[in-house]
C-alpha cells in the first residue's frame, strides 16, 4: 500500500521512483520521501563531505575501474537471492526494506550490483551506491545512506599466485613501518571457514591480500586525523564476520576518539558468485564500506541529516580534496512533542518513523518509544512516542510543529488505523 504518491499524472497504479516507472502493489512501502532522496545525487556536488570522501578513496585506488550503478531500484533476486540471502533473511522483511512492489526494491546494499561488476571484467573495481534501509530516527541513522564496495580478482594461474605472495610481502613490510598497530582477532575456522571451492593455500594469499589493502585504506583515510605517531598508532581490529556471498568473512573496525568505529565488511567471494559472474579460474576478495559513518568522524558532522542540508552555510565549509572540521554553525533549540493512540494490530516501530519523516522531513531529530501499556479491561494496548524536532538552518516556531504534529497524528490514524488518545 503505498503512501502519498507520486505526480498527479501517474495513474495511480504506476509508481515514478529515479526515472523509471514501476508498479504498484500490496508490498509497496516506498513512502514519497524517501523518492525524493532517490532523485538528490549528493555525490555529484564536488565540494559535498560524501563526494571528497569517496574521490579520496578513489584517488588512493588509481587503477581500480570506477563503476556507476544504474537505478537505486533493483529486483528483490538480485539484492538478495542471487547473493545467498536465505528466503528468511531479516533483511527482506518489509519493515526493514523499501520495496516498491514484490518483486522490486530500492537497494540494501551496494552490493547487489557485485555480480554485473565481476561481469565487466575488471579485476579491480570500485562502485559507490546510494542505498536505502528502514530505520529508527536518530542522529546516527537515515533511511539513506551510501556504500562503496570495492573488488580485486586474481587468476589462479601459478604465476599469478606468485606475484600475489610477493606484493603480499611487500604490503606487509611497508606496512611495518607505519605508525599502524593491527590487531588481527579473526581466525579461520568452522564458523568462519575457505571454502570447498578453494585451495586454502590460495585463499589465505586472497584474504592476507585484502586485509594488507584496506588496512592501507584505514591508514590513509584515518591516520593523519588520528593523529597516529608510533608510540601512539592508528589501531585497526579484524574481527569475523559473517555474509552470505563471502567466506572467510571479516569487519574491520578502527579506534578513533576513544571509540571502535564499525568501518567496512569484506571477504574471499563466494566461488558461485564468480561463477554466475562467468568469471572462471578467477579468485576474488571483495569489501564494502559505510561512506557517512567515515565522514561524519572525519569531518566531525554531528547530525547524519547535515549531508542532505541544502543550507550554503553547509557546503560552503568543504573545498574538494581536502578533509576539514565541519564548525557548526548553528544549534537552534529543540522541542519534542509526544504522540499516544492504541493499536489494534501490531505497529512496527519504522512504520512510525516513516510517517514521521512524511510528516515532518528532516525535521525530526528523533523518534523514541517511551511508553506502551496494555489497557486491563480492553487489552488494547497504548503506545506512546517521543519526537524531537530540531532544524538545522532556522528555528522552528510552536505553530510550525503543531501543524507537524496534527499532520502527523491524521497520517497515523489513516495509514495505521490507530486511535489517537
Ligand atoms: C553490507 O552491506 C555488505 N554488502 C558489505 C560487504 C560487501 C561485505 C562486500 C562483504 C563483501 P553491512 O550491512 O554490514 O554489510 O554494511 C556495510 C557497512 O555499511 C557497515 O560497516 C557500515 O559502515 C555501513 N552501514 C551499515 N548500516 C548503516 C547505517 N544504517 N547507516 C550508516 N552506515 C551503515
Ligand atoms: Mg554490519
């Protein structure tokens, strides 16, 4: 059932969503905000955090073919079961992901496009993707965001294998030297295991590849800001991991401002994936990482909602090429407001919030659950929620969030069929 549709010119029947005409159906989900994030490219604007962070990366991989992913909406086998996601993966369900209809959905992640990259050919790439999740309201979280993965295919040819080993020992030796202390708590194992398509010999030479390459990455993008000496080193943990289209799989995090930050995923791909891909003989690592969680420490943005300001006062800040410290340059006031009605059937917390950002935008700060009981003689039960509205270019008037509230309060009523209390 979808929400607050499209142009007055579509039948309504027919969903607009980045270009393309799709149909509607009882699954669709995608709610109008969200098709208006899809139609925003921020990594066109050279001087946006997200667009220098991503061509910082690039500029560090240079031979690595820059791949553009077509449109955001993909088909629900290729974000998920062309990639191993078991038919119960709880990314599927239809409270975490926008779907607009059964069969199609706006992507989870960039790697639903990791099979048409291998099929390219290329035996390095790198592809960032803006990609949709649906989430809580908070200053971390935003149903959008954007990921770039990135690959490197070997042959298997002895020769190959060969040249591996020595830039294997290469990269560990200039490793050594940088002020970097890596601490590798992943193992191989039954949990974490080479797979049976592979020599574990040459999947060990894969992985050690990997793990070399992006603690290099971290090195480069985290280093300076952390002001890494070698009696003070940038510290980098490997930890296992676990996802459907790679194994060994591995997260890598990294200590910054006294925190682990979850940086990336990665792995030794899956030999099926390379075999759908028709790439034969060929061995591959594969990562993708979170480009706003790394922005948003390196150029100290403290709000997730500032990378999709259009305030000048913003993008004025960054210059291409350059990391810079984000100067806020306003903290208006924040107001909450509360929200309580009964439910009659069970409401998922994101549907909440996604009404939430119909109603109010970019607006709402966060969204938080702060009550529910169960009436004892109806058995109804009641929910109550808190909203924090905060802008970040202006403040807000009492008027301006009642009407939020009032609009907020009919979306409730008409698209969960709550009872407002
Ligand atoms: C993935 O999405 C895998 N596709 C990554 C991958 C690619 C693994 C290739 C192996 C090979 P995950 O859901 O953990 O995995 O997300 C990867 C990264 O995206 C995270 O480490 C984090 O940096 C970022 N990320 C995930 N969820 C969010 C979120 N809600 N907001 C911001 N960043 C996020
Ligand atoms: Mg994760």
């Amino acid at each position: 059932r979808a929400r607050g549709l499209a142009s007055s010119s579509t039948p309504s029947s027919q969903l607009r969503v980045a270009g393309g005409t799709y149909r509607q159906d009882a699954f669709t989900n995608v709610t109008n905000a969200i098709i208006q994030k899809a139609e925003t490219s921020l990594l066109s604007k050279p001087s946006h955090p997200l667009s220098i962070l991503n061509s910082l990366i690039h500029s560090h991989f240079p031979d690595y073919k820059a791949i553009t992913p077509s449109s955001p909406v993909v088909s629900v086998f290729k974000n998920f079961d062309e990639l191993g996601f078991p038919p119960d993966h709880p990314g599927r369900r239809h409270t975490d992901s926008y779907y607009v209809n059964k069969e199609q959905l706006l992507r989870t992640h960039a790697s639903a496009h990791q099979i048409e990259s291998f099929q390219t050919d290329a035996k390095k790439w790198l592809l960032t993707a803006d990609v949709y999740r649906r989430d809580e309201i908070d200053a971390s979280h935003y149903p959008v965001f954007h990921q770039m993965d990135g690959a490197r295919v070997f042959d298997k040819s002895p020769s190959e294998l060969r040249a591996l080993e020595e830039e294997n020992e290469v990269m560990a030796h200039r490793l050594a030297q940088e002020n970097i202390l890596i601490e590798d708590e992943s193992s191989i194992g039954p949990q974490n295991p080479y797979q049976q398509a592979h020599d574990p010999a040459q999947a060990a030479l894969v992985a050690a590849n990997l793990k070399h390459t992006l603690n290099g990455l971290m090195l480069k993008l985290f280093g300076g800001a952390a002001g890494a000496t070698k009696e003070n080193p940038l510290r980098v943990r490997w930890i296992d991991a676990y996802f459907p289209f790679t194994s060994p799989s591995y997260e890598v995090e990294v200590f910054f401002r006294g925190k682990w930050l979850e940086i990336l995923g990665c792995g030794v791909v899956n030999q099926a994936i390379l075999d759908r891909a028709g790439v034969k003989e060929r061995i591959s690592w594969a990562f993708g990482l979170g480009l706003e969680r790394i922005a948003m420490v390196l150029f100290s943005i403290p709000d997730i909602r500032l990378f999709w300001s259009q305030d000048p006062r913003f993008l004025s800040q960054f210059t291409p090429g350059v990391i810079s410290t984000f100067k806020e340059f306003s903290k208006f006031p924040s107001n909450w407001k509360d929200v309580s009605f009964w439910i009659s059937r069970d409401v998922h917390e994101n549907d909440v919030c996604d009404i939430v950002r119909e109603a109010a935008g970019d607006l709402a700060e966060d969204v938080k659950e702060i009550d529910r009981f169960v009436h004892p003689q109806t058995s109804k039960t009641s929910l109550c929620y808190r909203i924090h509205y905060r802008s970040m270019e202006r403040s807000l008037s009492n008027a301006e969030i009642s009407a939020i509230q009032d609009r907020l309060e009919g979306m409730l009523v008409s698209e969960l069929g709550v009872e407002i209390r």
